[in-house]
C-alpha cells in the first residue's frame, strides 16, 4: 500500500504545481496587456508627437483641421461634483457654435484695421465739411475762424483715413439713437469744449427742427462757464459738457503773509466729479494745463496727502493725477458704462510758445513728412500704461498721430471777432485749440466709430 500513496501523493504535488505555473502565465499575461494598453493610450502617442516624422507626415496624408473646443468640454469650467456626460467629452461637430457672420465680419475688421494709424486724404467726394462754417450756433468765438476773417477753406477739405479700412461716415441720426434714453459727457478742459461743440454742432445737423435741441438752464456756450447741458427732445439724451482742467483737485493755500496760492492736490479727484457718476459715455482730457507757468515750475504747488512740495517734477505729479483718475473710475463707474479717454492733441507753435511769440498763421496744409508726424508725448506713454492697468475698460481715443499732421487747423490769429475797421493782431497767436468745423469733429468720427464697431462690449451687451 506504501507505493500506491506514495504515488498518489507525487502525482497531487505535479498537479498543484502545473497550476502555480497556469495562475504565473495567466498573471504575467494579464501584466502584459496592461502594459501594452498603456504603451498604445499613453506612451506612444507622445512618442508619436515628439518624433520629428509623424504618422501624417510619413503617410503623406493632410491633417484635418482642428474642431473648435466646446466649452462644455473643459473640465474646468465644470464643476467637481458634476459628472461628465458622453456629449460633454465627446461633443459633436453640431454642439460648436459658430459666430453670426456679421460679428465675425466685425471682429476681422477691428483686428486689421487700427483706427488711429494712417493718413489725411484730400476729400474729392465734396462730403466735408461735415457742417458749414457759419451755420452752427454753439461754436465759440475762438474757435470761429470763418467768421474771424479767415479766408481760406483747404483745411476743411480733408478726411482722416485709416490704414487698412475706412471709418464709417458720420451719421447724426444713427449717432443719437445709439445714445438714445443716456447722457454723454465730456469732462476736460478747453480742448474738450473744443470738441463738446464739434459734438453738438454734428448732431443739430440730424435735427428737422432745430427747436428740438436746447440748453437745459439757458445758457449760450462761453469761455467763462464750466458747465453745460444739451437736451435732444425727441431722443430723451443729453450732450453735456463739465470743466475740469486736471480731473484732479485744484485748491487754495494761505501762506504766512495771508496772501493766497492755488495749489493741486494730486492725490484726490476734482469736486466735479459727483457729476461724472451720472452720465452713461464718458469722454476725458487732460494734458495742455500741464505745460503751463505755474505747473510745470511746481514750486509750492503740488499738494498730496498733507505734503505741499517746496518742488516736484510736472511729470511725476502728470503721472500720480492720472493714476489718482484711474483709482476713481475703477472705483466709482459701473462696467456697462462706456469710458473714453481722449488723447493728447498737438500743438504747432513756430518760434516760441503759446505765451511767447509762438505762431502758425499761413499755414494752409498739413505736414507731409518729417520726424514731427511720429512723435509721441511722454504723457500718452503714462496715460497706455495707466489704462493697460485699470479694471474698467477704458476706449482710448489716441488722437495724438492724426493731430499731429494738421498744423493748418489751428485759429492762429482767427481766434477773435474783428469790430469793424479794425486789423487783425498777430501779437499772440492760438496753435492748440481747433477751429470749427475741423479737426475736432474727426475725434468724433471716430467716437461714432467706436459706437459702430461695439469696441467697448460691456456698453453693448
């Protein structure tokens, strides 16, 4: 019997062990799959993409191009605790959304074209002036050269053209029912009344009945007032002008020997600025105020906090008022507000400056060429980097190029209304405002531009 269980039990240990070696197989089997799974899904697509011969590229066979990302496909904009769906990570060719043509049409027109680089072209088509000298009312008499006696009428014929597209032609009516039920509002100093009137000059131009557009108290446009406002019945808006030469505060210092200084406080807004919080379109200025006496001396003049400077650089204190600016609109302005900020406007004073013996009286065309077409103010470089930095978006409105050209559309000596028998004084001369039609109502083609082409979307949506 000793044999036979002795048998039994060798042939029980050969069966137990060709098992272990089946289970071995079958497990190293298992392993290998896995890993050839995870070479085919992982390891050799990545091969694939960093060899410098792709599977495309050896095959000959053109690549398809790539299908728009969906949104509803990105596992970041989903939340943690959703699941995704099969049509969510696999979307379909129909779940992309394509763009109405028109919007994309828009988008590849502002992408090529940039509003403010290109040219003054001669108008042939006689479509400008875009109102005749003589006929608006609310120019002011500085701005009248027609009317101040200037004979030639060549500064009026030109259009600004962009490099790459045109700008749409100004339209009054479509102008006023863009901003149909809101307040626009220009906030600045004399160049921005310079262009506040263009502004209204332009749009009584839309008007049937002229009747329909008034001064809300009464008042006829002057130097000496700062604040105007222009009802357009018919539309339920307001075309509205506020004076402010800094956008930050000017004040009143009384020194030892009780006599008194104006002094600017750079670190806090104008007090005109309650009124700013009440319109829809904003549009600013600042800049000429800043080359004057007094400024650009800065001797006992800057204030911040309650530090008055014995002496501070014009430039820092430029730098710190539109900072101060930037810090308010961010502050206080909703987003669907729309906010432009207008830029520099060149002056074109010969042999001296506005207050010493500088002029521009003959000139009849614009500068062709020459290395005064390119320059840029240090004061616009401050104003880009302010803006590139501010949570509200900001419309830059960056005029400084396209001024630049136009040394014919200054008043020069036109700037005041001659008595009769009396001779016009070449004493002191006006090389920075604008007269009127003019250069001004360009800055508000490209306004309406703006509008036309939604380049602020927060106003638009």
């Amino acid at each position: 019997m000793a044999p036979s269980s002795s048998s039994s039990s060798s042939s029980s240990s050969l069966l137990s062990h060709a098992k272990r070696r089946r289970n071995v197989a079958v497990a190293a089997a298992s392993s290998a799959a896995a890993l050839l799974s995870i070479f085919l899904l992982v390891i050799a697509p990545q091969r694939a993409l960093k060899s410098p011969l792709s599977l495309v590229s050896d095959l000959s066979i053109s690549p398809s191009p790539p299908r728009p990302r969906s949104k509803a496909a990105s596992l970041a904009q989903v939340p943690a605790d959703k699941p995704l769906s099969e049509a969510e990570i696999f979307p379909s060719p129909e779940a992309a959304v394509e763009p109405p043509p028109e919007a994309e049409e828009a988008r590849t027109r502002e992408e090529r074209c940039d509003l403010y680089q290109g040219r003054w072209e001669r108008d042939e088509e006689g479509q400008y002036p875009l109102y005749q000298p003589g006929s608006c009312p609310y120019v002011d008499e500085a701005y009248s050269c027609h009317e101040n006696g200037r004979q030639d009428r060549g500064y009026l014929r030109w259009r600004w053209k962009p490099d790459g597209c045109d700008l749409p032609r100004f339209n009054g009516t479509d102008f006023l029912e863009r901003i149909r039920g809101k307040r626009l509002m220009f906030v600045g100093d004399s160049m921005n009344r310079n262009q506040f009137e263009s502004m209204l000059c332009l749009l009584r131009e839309a008007l049937p009945d002229k009747s329909k557009m008034y001064e809300t108290r009464g008042y006829k446009i002057t130097k000496g007032r700062g604040y105007f406002i222009f009802k357009f019945v018919d539309y339920d808006c307001t075309v509205e002008f506020v004076r402010s030469h800094f956008l930050v505060r000017e004040g009143i210092r009384v020194n030892r020997q009780g006599n008194s200084n104006p002094i600017l406080m750079i670190d806090r807004i104008d007090k005109s600025a309650k009124r700013w919080k009440r319109a829809n379109i904003l549009v600013f200025n600042t800049g000429h105020w800043w080359t004057h006496g007094k400024t650009a001396r800065g001797k006992n003049y800057y204030k911040e906090g309650n530090v008055l400077y014995p002496q501070f650089d014009a430039t820092k204190a430029y730098r710190k008022a539109i900072k101060t600016w930037g810090r308010w609109i961010d502050n206080n302005v909703d987003r669907s507000k729309l906010i432009i900020y207008r830029g520099y406007s060149a002056a074109h004073f010969r042999g001296g400056d506005w207050d010493s013996g500088g002029t521009c009286n003959g000139e009849t065309d614009p500068i062709r060429s020459g290395a005064f077409l390119d320059n840029y103010p240090l004061k616009m470089n401050i104003v880009d980097k302010v803006i590139s930095r501010m949570h509200v978006p900001v419309v830059l409105l960056n005029v400084t190029k396209l001024t630049n050209y136009r040394k014919d559309g200054h008043p020069s000596i036109y700037g005041k209304k001659l008595t009769d028998g009396a001779k016009v004084s070449k004493r002191r001369q006006d090389c920075s405002h604008w007269c009127l039609p003019g250069i001004p109502d360009s800055w508000n083609e490209l306004i309406y531009a703006t509008l036309v082409l939604k380049q602020h979307p927060h106003f638009f949506t």
